[in-house]
C-alpha cells in the first residue's frame, strides 16, 4: 500500500520544495493564511446555506456543477469526479445513487467502451443547479475581489 501523506491525500507535487520555504513566518504571512482561509470558509457556508434552502447537500450541488462543466462532453466519468471532489470512488457512487434517486443525474453506459459510466444531468438536475449558480455568483465575486490582495497587508 503506497504510503500517503494525510497533509498532501492526492499525493501532488508541493508547489515549493520545503527548501525555498521561509524558516519563519512573518504577522504578514499569518494574516494573509487567516484571510484566505476565513474567505474561503465564509464562500462555504453561504454555498451551504442555499444548497440547504434548495433541498441538497453541498456534495450534490458540487456533483452536479462538475458534471456541467467538463470541457468538450456534456458527461463525467465517476473517476472524474471523485478526482473534482476529492473523494473516494465509492463515496461518489454512493452520492450518485442519492442523486440518481431525486431525479438529478442518470448514469448510462458509454457506447465506445462498455467498462465506462457516463453520469448525465437530467433536466432537473440542470434545473437546480442553474438556479444555485446563479445565487452563486455575487458571492464568488466578492471572494474573487477579496484574493486580489497586495503580497503584505498593512495594519488589518
């Protein structure tokens, strides 16, 4: 068994070696790691939030968007979106049958190869997940606008 690293689970190349990291931090870095983390968690919640109001997880709506937004086919493999969710095979296909049930998703074999499970959205998956992109939006730009910071804040 390939020993993974419980910081780095898909095991990615770091974008630095540990080498050209800075042997201490500066208040500068820390408020910088707060703010992006605490954007981050407030994009979450609201993202939460309204998933909630519309009767899904944030996992489903997470499914969904990543099945309409593979470039050059309107399908997902569920390998495909384990790797956009980060989950395990099983967990997806599990999260797959809770959509499949609601009406959302339909899985269907691909035609090339047989082995393949092509996840499509069905009209009222689409349907839900363009109303919750659209409320999306003004919150993604606000935390669009708020990494567009300088490399070091001052005084915040």
């Amino acid at each position: 068994m390939p020993n993974v690293d419980p910081c780095n689970p898909t095991n990615s190349p770091p974008a630095e070696s540990p080498s050209d990291l800075p042997v201490t931090l500066s208040q500068d870095d820390y408020r910088r790691l707060s703010h992006v983390r605490y954007q981050l968690r407030r994009f979450l919640r609201f993202s939460e939030d309204i998933c909630h109001a519309e009767g899904l997880t944030s996992l489903q709506y997470q499914l969904l968007l990543h099945v309409k937004a593979m470039r050059g086919k309107d399908w997902a493999s569920v390998g495909e979106l384990a790797e956009k969710l980060q989950a395990k095979h099983h967990g997806v296909v599990a999260l797959l049958d809770r959509c499949e049930k609601l009406g959302l998703i339909q899985r269907r074999i691909n035609q090339e190869d047989r082995r393949q499970v092509e996840i499509h959205l069905l009209p009222e998956g689409e349907k839900v997940l363009e109303r919750l992109a659209v409320l999306h939006q003004p919150e993604l730009r606000m935390l669009e606008s708020s990494f567009s910071l300088p490399a070091a804040e001052s005084g915040a």
